[in-house]
C-alpha cells in the first residue's frame, strides 16, 4: 500500500466561524447570539455564521431571506475586511513561528508542513494543539486542526471535531478512516458529485474504493483519476509556501434584477475595469475569460472562452465578455455578474500524481 513516496507531517489548521467569532469578540454583545456576517432583506447574501445561527440552519451563501426564515432573531453584522485581515495576519504569524512552510488558503485555513519544524517537536499533534492554544491566547479565537500525512487528509480531518478541536490521523489510520467517512466529507465532493455517486451506489469511502478507475474516469470525467487516488490516501501535493494564483475575478451584485443583455452592458463594462486593473496590480495576464451568471433563482451559470494569448486589457477582457453574455438566451432574469480571468502566465506545469506514497508507521504523530 504505501512505497517509494516520504512521509510528511501536514496540519490544516481551520479558523472557527472566522467571520462571526471575530465580530463577537470585537462586540461583546454579540457573544452567544445568532448573527450573520453580510447582508439582510431581499438583496443581502450570508457571508458567514455564528456556530449560534448555524443550529438553525442559517449558512454561508444563503440569501439573508432565508437566513430570517430559519432563524428569526438572526442579528446581521456588516463585514470588516480589513479587521479579519488584520487578525489573520496575527494568526499567520504564530505559524512562521512553528514552519517556513505555510500554504495560506484564505483568511481563515492554511496548511502547514512540520516534517521539519523550528521547534524540533516530533509530534505534529502536539505542534497543533500548541498553535491552537497561542490563538486563543494571543488572539482570543478558537482554531481546529487536522493532522496528517497530507492535505487531504489533514484538511478532512480538521473538521472532525469543529468546533475548538482537532484530530489526528495516523499513518496506519488513514485507510480505515477514509473508508469509514461518508462521501460528503470527501473536500472535493459537492452536493452535485454526491447525488451523482449515491445513484452509483457510492455512499461511504469503502464504496468509492471499491470502483475502479476504468469506472470512475468513465462515470466522472477528470475528476476519477483524483478520486481513484485520495480514497486510498495517496495524495501528493506538497504545501506551497508561495502558492501561484489560479484565477483573478471582480462581481457585481444588483440592486434589482436585470432581465436584458442591454441593461448588463455597463455593468460588464465596469466589472471588466476591475478585473484589468486587478491583473495589472498583480502583474498577471490570463488566457481565459469566464463570465459567471447568477439568475434571479439562485441558479449559476459559467461560460468560458481561452485566447490564444494572455491578455489583461480591459477593452478585450469587455470584449469577450460581451461575446459570451450573447452566446447563448439569458435563463431568467439576472441577479449578479461576474468576470475571472484563469490560465495564468503564474501557473507552472504539475506534476503527474504519484502512484504510490511511503510511511513509515512508528512516526511519532
């Protein structure tokens, strides 16, 4: 099962309800209540959610509508960016003081590689609950962790026991934990991808092993050979201290629905200024241009188009944008717009997934 690869020690470290806990502590008030982090009423979105409203169903991405509906004395809190930068950067801090290799995913989750670390702690679990406790501490948030052999797992683990938990799985564990975990669990599986794996009969890691990757590319495309692999803990992606940007995007929501391309028009316009001076600020150019619809039912809508050369001119990014807003009948009336450009001059060539990983079982975890 495990040859030829080295064993690392991976933490994914995952701030609790970041958002909401950060506008508690910055409001004492707020302690133990149900608030949500974005907007109310008609228009407003949840960005994010007290672990207070969470029991009531209220989550990221719902509309602030619905969000009231669950939870009648949802409290709306308007978002500080800066402040959650601001702490973030606190918290990266007590990272660096552990590991080098630091792999920030956003504002609240990073991963960090402590194969090797500052403290020449052995123990990645201890090096976790340490992190933990200097962020409550020093911060006065609390963290969950997930330890393990690689990001995957690390990153499924860390939301074993969220809130202010954590939870380790050693090497010898890994193929039995991944085989016990529901496949909704999986990061990388979806509401889509699950429904679609319950009809294969899919509904445990077990199940998912036991398909073969003849089955798995056929039922699921690219993604197969990645399922193939992570459910028998073969994951090798090492953390990237500097990691590449992917993609740039700039959206705009609107006050009211528009139901015509025409009434959308200056809206790309200005939305594909934000992307072209985000990509001159970042020093990046992309190939490909999506434009992302988001209609009056919540549904989404992307279409894409790769130049043959990188652009990052606002006029071309417009340009293309308006091809794809006319490329095919509008759903239903529109409530948001978005422009990404991916296929960056940053991103380097991967590397093909390795077949085999080594561990060396009496590791101290």
């Amino acid at each position: 099962m495990y040859n030829d690869l080295p064993i690392r020690k991976i933490i994914h470290v995952d701030m609790d309800a970041f958002y909401a806990s950060v506008e508690q502590m910055d409001n004492p008030d707020l302690k133990g209540k149900a608030i949500a982090v974005g907007g109310g009423g008609k228009r407003g979105v949840v960005s994010a959610a007290s672990y207070e409203a969470r029991k009531f169903g209220v989550k990221s991405a719902m509309s602030g509508t619905l969000a009231i509906k669950l939870c009648p004395e949802l409290i709306f809190v308007k978002p500080h960016f800066e402040r959650y930068t601001e702490i973030s950067k606190k918290i990266r801090s007590i990272f660096y003081d552990y590991t080098d290799i630091v792999e920030p995913l956003s504002l609240d989750e990073a991963y960090l590689d402590v194969t090797e670390n500052k403290k020449g702690n052995p123990s990645a679990s201890l090096i976790a609950k340490e992190i933990r406790e200097r962020i409550l501490n020093e911060v006065g948030l609390t963290a969950s962790a997930g330890i393990s052999i690689n990001k995957f797992v690390a990153k499924v683990a860390s939301d074993y026991n969220k809130p202010n938990g954590q939870k380790t799985v050693n090497p010898e564990e890994v193929i039995p934990f991944l085989e016990q975990l529901d496949i909704r669990k999986f990061y990388g599986v979806g509401k889509v991808t699950a429904e679609k794996m319950y009809q294969k009969g899919i509904f445990t890691g077990l199940d998912l092993k036991s398909k073969s990757l003849e089955f798995l590319n056929t039922h699921f495309g690219k993604s197969g050979r990645y399922y193939y692999y992570i459910v028998r803990g073969i994951h090798n992606s090492e953390v990237k201290p500097h990691r590449a940007r992917k993609s740039l995007a700039a959206e705009r929501t609107f006050s009211e629905n528009l139901s015509s391309e025409i009434f959308m028009l200056e809206k790309l316009k200005h939305i594909a200024e934000e992307v072209s001076r985000r990509l001159t600020k970042s020093k990046v150019a992309g190939k490909t241009i999506t434009l992302k619809i988001k209609y009056s039912d919540f549904t989404l809508q992307t279409r894409s188009k790769t130049l043959l050369y990188y652009v990052s001119d606002k006029d071309i990014i417009l340009e293309t944008a308006k091809d794809l807003l006319y490329q095919e009948k509008l759903n239903n009336s529109v409530r948001l717009l978005g422009i990404s450009l991916s296929n960056l001059n940053t991103e380097t060539q991967k590397t093909p997934m390795q077949k085999s990983v080594s561990v060396q079982l009496k590791l101290d975890f």
